[in-house]
C-alpha cells in the first residue's frame, strides 16, 4: 500500500499570497493517479485535481497541481478569503490510501 | 444533478451497529463504484471500502474486515455501509463517494455525500 506524506503540516499565509503544498508518495504513483481535495469545516471533501494536474469542473485556475512518480506539489496562486482550508493528497488507484492533510490558516 | 444523500445522525452505545445509508440520484446507479470513507473528528480520511452496486460485489479495509458490510439496494439506488461491534473509536463522520464506473476509466472522488455522523458513547 502507498503511503502519502504531506508536508507542510500547517502552513500561515495572508490573502494574496502564494501556496505551496507537498505529498510525497512511498512508492511509484502509478497512472499519476494523484487526487487533491480541499475540505473545510463541517463540509466533505472537494475534489480539486486528478490526474495529479488537471482541474476538476468548476475549479479556479489558481489552483494548480504538479509532479509525477513519488513527488507531487499542489499551488495556490494568489489565497482568496475562501482558500483557508485543509488540503488531502489522494492516490487513487488500487489503496485510494490518502495524505495526513495541510491545513492553510490564516495568519 | 449528481449528488449522494446521507441518512442522518446516529448515537449509538459501546457494541451496538449502526447502518448508514446514501442515496444516489441524477446519474445511473449501477455504473459507478460507491467507496465509503470516515473521518474522526479533527483527524484526517480514512478509506474503508467499496461496493460495486451492479454486481453488489464489494473490498473491505484490512482494519475493518470482520465488522463492516456494505450491500445495496438498486430499487432505490441506495448504498449501505453497517459497521458491528461499535467502539468510542468509531466515533466519525463517515462519508460515502461515487469513484470509478464499473468498465471504465479509474477516477477520484468527484461526488460526495454530505456526512453522517456517527457518535458512540456510552
């Protein structure tokens, strides 16, 4: 079974400002089949990114995904207000094991 | 639209079961797995299994075989997930996903049910 590890735990930002969010895989994504969600409080999952890089429907272009093999990165161009949330790592072949999770606080 | 809908809040005492159930409509039952996930509160996602509504076949986590089962009823284009032998840890909020369809490309979980919550306590 993969095991995804997210880094940072917990990252400070203020609005504007750009965002950097690392899931390190334990093996080969196979497929590059790397998830994003974004989850805020008292709400499930979003779907942000698959494919490791593609946008799920209805996602602004601020967000972005990148990286292939056991290295992946999701950015967030510029925090809106709306942003501050945790972030999960998916990898969604045979485990759907998920990351830990980084939360985006304002700071 | 698309969309799962979840049954509601359970209370549940120490080594009771509890079934929660999700309700799909807006596309074809039958064609997409249904995967169920929980989340302990203020911890992260934890996968616990799948259900291929079509064949009614289903995978279960190593941590949760033995006390889990997920069955359905396509009448009603509803998935159920019942987990035995209740414990304070299973105190979550577990969700149900539409993932892949059943012949088809591999997907994420693009649709979510709103959550059930799960409280075991004596």
């Amino acid at each position: 079974e993969i095991v995804l590890t997210q880094s940072p735990g917990t990252l400070s930002l203020s609005p504007g400002e750009g965002a950097t969010l690392s899931c390190r895989a334990s093996q080969s994504v196979s497929n590059n089949y790397l998830a994003w969600y974004q989850q805020k409080p008292g709400q499930a999952p979003r779907l942000l990114i698959y494919g490791a890089s593609s946008r799920a429907t209805g996602i602004p272009d601020r967000f972005s995904g990148s990286g292939s093999g056991t290295d992946f990165t999701l950015t967030i161009s510029r925090l809106e207000p709306e942003d501050f949330a945790v972030y999960y790592c998916q990898h969604y072949g045979d485990s759907r094991t998920f990351g830990q999770g980084t939360k985006v606080e304002i700071k | 639209q698309v969309q799962l809908v979840q049954s509601g809040t359970e209370v549940k005492k120490p080594g009771a079961s509890v079934k929660v159930s999700c309700k799909a409509s807006g596309y074809t039952f039958t064609a997409y797995y249904i995967h169920w996930v929980r989340q302990a509160p203020g911890q992260g996602l934890e996968r616990m299994g799948w259900i291929n509504p079509n064949s009614g076949g289903t995978n279960y986590g190593q941590k949760f075989q033995g006390r889990v089962t997920m069955t359905r009823d396509t009448s009603i284009s509803t998935a159920y997930m019942e987990l035995t032998s209740l414990t304070s840890g299973d105190t979550a909020i577990y969700y149900c996903a539409r993932a892949s369809p059943i012949s088809g490309m591999t997907l994420a979980y693009e649709i979510w049910g709103q959550g059930t919550m799960v409280t075991v306590s004596s």
